[in-house]
C-alpha cells in the first residue's frame, strides 16, 4: 500500500493550500468526478489563516450571487458531518444586526429589502425585541435591529477536516508538510501554460494547478506574472470566560456603529470587529516560514478601540475576565472582494485566495463555483465581482497595497454608502486633461485606476441616502447636454488594435453583432459565453480592411482581452495612448463643425460611423456614438494632444460634465451596464438586445445555440418613480400588487423625466408573466421599496425618454 504521505509525479490537479477553501476545491473536484486530485499543504490543514478564524456564516450579502454562494456553503455544513463522519461544528443560531443611528436603520431597511428579493428570511425588529434575544446586551442607544434566522456558526477547523475527508473518500490525496517552491510553465503568450509544481520534496507535473495559497498567494504567483493582488493586515478578536446568560443557541449579534460582533464560545464570548483604521502586516514577499498554528504579538492598545466599543454594548464586560486574546494575520484585497479564477495569460492556473474575513462562510459555495470553473473551462454562475481579471498588474504594488488595506479592512462595518470611492493610494492614473478637469472643479472617482470626474462643482461627494448637495451640479450637467453641448472625458475607456488577415474571421466568430460592415463603421455589439450570456458589451468600429478598434468599458480591459485571447484574437492594448473626449448635445455639431474641416452633416457622416479627421489642428478619430442619448461624437485623441482639443471645446462653449450625469442620461433612454444589467447569466433575450446579434442572419458566433434556445427567466425593464422625490440608488426591491417580482439594478436622478430613474430585473410571478410585454406593463401596479417606503413606479420595455 502506497504512503499517503508519499509525492506522487503526477496529478491531473495540483491544489496549493490546505486551508478551508483549498480543502473545499479539493472536495468538489471530487464531487464533479474529477479524482486524480493532489492537495499540498506546507505545514498541517487549516494551519494558517483558517484556523484563528472566527466561523461566522451569514448568508444574506449584498448581492444575489454572494448571497446564493454562502447559502450553499451553510447548507453543506449543516450536512457535511453526516457524509462523513466528521463533525463541522455547525449551529443554525440566526443573528441580530443593531443599529445605533438612522443612516444605519436605513442600511437594515434596504437589507432586509434585500432578503426579501433573493427570498431569505429576515425580519425589521425594535430595541426591546433584539434584547429579549440577547439579554446581556443594553439597548439604549439602539434605534432598531433585524433578525436573520439563516446566520450560523461553525468550527473553522472542524470543517476544514471534514471537507478533507471528503475530499480524500472521493478519491483526491492530501499531503501535508510539503511546500511549493514554483512552478513550471510551457508556451509562450496566449500559449502559455502551467505544466507542475515544483515542490522541496520533488517535481509534481500537473494540468491544472490550484493556488489557494491564502496570505501565501500572492507570492506564489508573482514570479508567474499573474496578478494576485492581496496583502496582509493584524485580525483581533478576544474570548471570554462565561457570561451569565451565554449559552450555545444565542445568536450572533453585530453592532457595526461599534465596528464589532459577538458569538458564543463555552458559555462565554468571542468579541471581535473590523476597526476604522487596521494595521498593516508584513508584505506579502516577506511573509515568515514556517508560520503554522501561530498568532501575533498581542496589542491591546490597537484593539481598545473594539473592547471599548464591546464594554458599552454588552456591561458585564467590564467585568469578565478574558481566556484569550488572537491576533492572527489575514488577507485583503483592494475592494474587499477575494479572487477566483484561471489567470489571464497563462492557462490552467487558478486562484482561490484573498477572502477578506469571510472565507469560512464563503468557502463551500466558492470551493463549488471554482471547481465548476475548473471543469466546465468557464464560470457557471455570475462571478465578475471576485473575477481575477478585474485586477491589472500594476495593482499587485505591495507599497500600494499596504496603503490600501489600511482602509479596506475598516471598511467591513461602515455604512456601506452610495457611491462610496476608496481613499487611500490615489491617484494611480490619471488622463492628460486631469489638470485641467481639476482646476474646473472636478470632483473625481476611480475605476481601473483611473481618475476619472464624477460631478464639477461641490467639494467633495456627501455620503446620504438622500437628495445629496452634489445632484443640483449633477442637474445642471445633465440639462446642458440634453438642451446645449457638454464635453465628457471619457479617456478610462478600455482601446484595443485587431489587425491582420485573421482579424474579421476571429471577431466575427467572437462578436455576436456582424462587424464585417464597410469600413469606417462602428457596430455595437456583446462578447457571449457557451450560455448565451453577456462576457462583455462594448463597440467595434472597422477602421480599414484587415484592422479594427475595439472599445470598452474601464473595468474590463484584463478581462476582454483575456476573453479574446482564449478565442484566438490577437489583440493590442492602446488604453494609455488615447484619451476619448465625449462631445454630446444638440449643439455638438455646431461647435465641432467650428474646429473643422469635416463635414459633420448626417449625409457624410451619419450616426454609427466614425472617421479620421483634423480637428483643432489635432489629427484624431471622430466616431459618432454616444452613451446619453444625444447626438455627439466621441473624440479618439493621442494622449499628450488632448489638452488642446479639450480647450477647443471648451472655448466653442461646452459645459464639462460628469459621470454621474452619464450615468442619469443613459438610464433616462434605458441604456444598460455590463457588470448590472448585463452579466454572464443574462441574454440578450432578457436584456431586450437581440437587435444589437446576429441572430436574425446566418452567421455563427460564440453563444449562437444557446441564445436561439433560451427561455428567459427575466426581462430587463426601464423604470421611473411616480414621485420625484425620493432617490434610488440601485438595489431596491420592485413590487407587484405587493408580491416581490425583481429589483433595481442601476438608478439615478433623472433631470428630464424630472424623478429617480433606472432598470430594473423582472422575475416570473404570480403578477409578472412571461413574455414581459407593454402592455401588461401598462397595467401598473409596480412600487419601489425604498427604505421600507413603497413608492407607485412606472415600468416599461420603451425607454423613458
């Protein structure tokens, strides 16, 4: 019989880790019949971050794709032990969410709006309430709570091990104290491939390998080239010894006006939380070995911020003594999103890494969604938030990253605001025209790194559920370009180059749109996956026989270029060489016309079509596209030259304007968003843009089957509140003759229709039928929760304007 402990040559999949979430890989694999599976852990299982965890599983997250990932990891856990044999600790206790000030009661209000939506339980309960459920807590400053009966609490160790036992039952071999020391790669650009892992105790080939590495993870993959970006910050908790009162079932209870939570543990409490601003640990190229089962100095300075908090919450602290204090080190990543997914350029190399202190309750649901990846070759279920390709290389800066974590650890238990823009480490890039944008009185957010102007006007973006100070500068900017002429810069835009003889046989197969149009012509138009699902949604314009321009959103660049690589398109990132400027507005063609030679009538150059022209005596490319509804043309303009065509405009009498304004403006004529409306798991059936396919002609394209057989199970709505009042900030809960039916998936405050606008996502019910259409819509009876506020809305396939 063969040493479990031996190093065999060769594994179809290789997983690097031995934590909860590599164990839970590991255990799916199997599960999907994938048996030739090797686990290697550098010291013992759940020895590194795992283990110091605290073992919270609240299912209900804040979107429907999160909230569906840890439902199933709780539903595993709650099973796990009769499978086998091993107990995970699991209790279904519920929890309670306590809110001290109003801003927070309207953060439960939509939450539990939220619960209603992905049909999870919840309940809006008083001051009174919340303490019969948790006596040892004093209420006076408590304005209200919900209760959540689905949060439990598991063993972080014990689960681990029964996830690994299952793993092993299913055929996959685990061998601990083995640590990896690289890997080997064949092929060179879109050809290349990992092959094995080098390990100190031999060579390991592999076709697939795993890097579930935790804080370990970035330095796995950096000298692969692959962007894992996460850094480490000091984690504290304490555990008490027992609370009169304290017992087994009492629930989880959070208080995050206090930055704290509280569970049981032999009768006393762990008391932990997420402090304004963390402490930064070691780099990740820096990080110790061996480091198993090992905690940090304790600093008890740095945690009193928490305990002072948790005293005033719960009194009987003041006087209960403490068991243990943990200082256990874990990852973070810059938006407080982990990490999945097989690394661009380099096939057969996945992550699962980076879970921001929710890699307990996240573990079963995204060790499944990995491993379907795995299996499947591509994403089974809506992954783009944790997708590894929303991340580019200059975000792996470990002196970036330090500054980041400080602030997105503490960002946990904030009011999770609208609009809310990280502060820490900008900027990053910045266009050509940043320095004139900000002596306008730019005020500015990021995306992709980019600086990019949100609204001119106020000082700074005010944090309200409300009508903000900024939307009377927002309304001016949206009136000048539905009346006048207003100049966006719209340089984060993502640009790519695809040339040669193979370019229109490669995009067509690829773009579901027809792009073998004249030259000189842009077609907008999706990139599906196998599903019939949206990858990407962005413009081709052909710019001569054999070249195109492709372009797209700022946060999919990694991710369209990786998407046509593994499609065998060849393709050339120019983001950094151009900026775009965005001249849109019934007066556009006047002032432009005025900077040129070119003549900009609808004869010569109709809507859909884009030129090179001369233009403030900058060559540049005009294509008349726009995203707001008006006529306009987007200006593709050589980086360093922008300046000048930006004072043109500007002196031909445009009003700068925003992306906030874009924003209201593009929903006001029903314009959607990949990454809301559009995602993987969303058609062009149901995103009501079959017109922007192929469908109807005979070309073949990526999705083509699955597309022509889909039933749709939503329809993608526009939609305005009868009340011009109140706000909308996407996420809200629409409802029928009181019955849920979808959700608000984008919203802003429109200036023309004169009140919140946006698109909403319809589901099938007993008061929506399929097909959607308008005159069924026409009937009325739709309202928008806000806040727990029910609001009359109008809804209709047509755009508003």
């Amino acid at each position: 019989m063969a040493d479990p402990q031996s190093l065999p040559t060769r594994a179809q999949v290789v997983i690097v880790g031995g934590g909860v979430i590599g164990c839970s890989v590991a255990y799916h694999l199997t599960r999907l019949g994938w048996t030739d599976v090797l686990l290697l852990e550098q010291g013992r299982l759940s020895g590194g971050t795992t283990w110091h965890a605290a073992g919270l599983v609240g299912p209900l997250r804040a979107s429907e794709s999160g909230t569906r990932l840890v439902q199933y990891s709780a539903e595993l856990y709650a099973g796990l032990e009769a499978e086998t044999g091993l107990a995970t600790g699991y209790r279904n206790v519920g929890g309670l969410i306590v809110a001290r000030t109003e801003d927070r009661m309207v953060q439960l209000q939509r939450t539990a709006a939220n619960a209603i939506a992905y049909d999870m339980p919840c309940e809006l309960i008083g001051p009174d309430q919340a303490q019969e459920m948790w006596p040892a807590m004093q209420v006076d400053d408590v304005l209200g709570a919900i209760w959540l009966p689905g949060d439990g609490k598991v063993n972080p160790t014990d689960v681990t091990q029964s996830l690994a036992k299952g793993a092993r039952q299913g055929g996959a071999r685990i061998v601990e104290g083995v640590r990896v020391t690289g890997f080997t790669v064949t092929g060179e650009g879109a050809a290349r491939r990992v092959t094995g892992v080098d390990t100190d105790r031999g060579h390991v080939e592999a076709d697939v390998v795993v890097n579930c590495g935790g804080q370990w993870a970035k330095a796995l993959a950096d000298p692969l080239g692959v962007t894992v970006p996460l850094h480490s910050a000091e984690h504290f908790y304490v555990v008490t010894e027992p609370i009169d009162g304290v017992h087994p079932d009492l629930p989880i209870m959070r208080d995050p006006d206090g930055w704290t939570y509280f569970k049981e543990e032999v009768g006393g409490l762990v008391v932990g939380g997420f402090e304004p601003d963390a402490k930064p640990w070691r780099s990740p190229s820096d990080l110790p070995h061996p480091f198993e089962f090992q905690l940090l100095e304790e600093d008890w300075e740095h945690f009193s911020v928490l305990m002072d908090q948790a005293v005033h919450r719960i009194p009987a602290l003041a006087e209960t003594g403490i068991r243990k204090f943990y200082n256990g080190p874990e990852s973070f990543t810059p938006d407080n999103q982990f990490v999945m997914g097989e690394a661009p350029g380099l096939a057969g190399y996945f992550v699962g890494a980076g879970f921001n202190s929710v890699g307990i309750a996240s573990a079963g649901g995204a060790g499944r969604a990995l491993a379907e990846w795995i299996v499947s070759g591509e994403p089974q279920d809506d992954l783009v938030a944790v997708d590894i390709r929303r991340f580019a290389p200059f975000q792996g800066d470990e002196d970036w990253l330090r500054s980041r974590v400080a602030e997105v650890l503490g960002l946990h238990y904030e009011v999770p605001w609208p609009l809310r823009e990280m502060a820490s480490g900008r900027p990053q890039r910045t266009s050509s025209l940043h320095e004139r944008l900000a002596d306008a009185g730019a005020v500015f957010g990021t995306r992709m790194g980019w600086e990019r102007p949100l609204v001119f006007g106020p000082d700074d973006l005010d944090h309200t559920w409300s009508r903000p100070a900024w939307l009377e500068h927002c309304i001016a900017e949206q009136r000048a370009c539905r009346t006048d002429v207003a100049v966006f810069d719209q340089s984060s835009f993502s640009k790519y180059v695809v040339e040669g003889p193979d370019a229109l046989a490669g995009l067509q197969r690829v773009c579901a749109a027809d792009v073998d149009v004249p030259i000189g012509t842009a077609v907008y138009t999706p990139f599906l996956n196998e599903r019939g699902g949206y990858e990407a949604d962005l413009t081709v314009t052909r710019t001569g026989a054999e070249s195109f321009l492709i372009v797209s959103s700022a946060a999919t660049t990694v991710r369209d270029l990786d998407w046509l690589a593994r499609h065998g398109v060849e393709a050339r990132d120019v983001t950094d060489e151009y900026a775009v400027l965005g001249v849109m507005g019934p007066r556009s063609r006047e002032l432009l016309a005025g900077l040129t030679d070119a003549d900009l009538s609808d004869e010569a150059f109709p809507r859909a079509t884009s030129q090179e022209i001369e233009m403030a005596g900058v060559t540049l490319r005009a294509t008349r596209m726009t995203y707001v509804g008006e006529l306009g043309w987007e200006l593709l303009v050589p980086m360093a030259q922008a300046p000048v065509v930006l004072d043109a405009v500007r002196a031909g009498g445009a009003t700068d304007a925003g992306y906030l304004a874009i924003e209201a403006l593009r929903l006001e004529k029903g314009y959607r968003a990949f990454g809301r409306e559009l995602g993987p798991l969303v058609t062009p059936r149901e995103a009501g843009l079959v017109f922007a396919t192929a469908l109807k002609g005979e070309k073949d394209f990526v999705g083509r089957a699955a597309l022509e057989a889909a039933a749709p199970d939503r329809r993608v709505v526009s939609l305005v509140l009868d009340d011009a009042e109140p706000m909308l900030w996407g996420g809200e809960l629409v409802l029928r003759e009181g019955e849920p039916c979808g959700q608000v998936t984008s919203a802003a405050w429109g200036a023309t229709v004169g009140a919140a606008v946006g698109l909403a996502t319809l589901r099938e019910g007993p008061h929506v039928r399929f097909p959607v259409t308008n005159d069924d819509l026409a009937r009325g009876g739709f309202e928008v929760d806000v806040a727990g506020v029910r609001y009359p809305a109008t809804l209709s396939l047509r755009a508003p304007l």
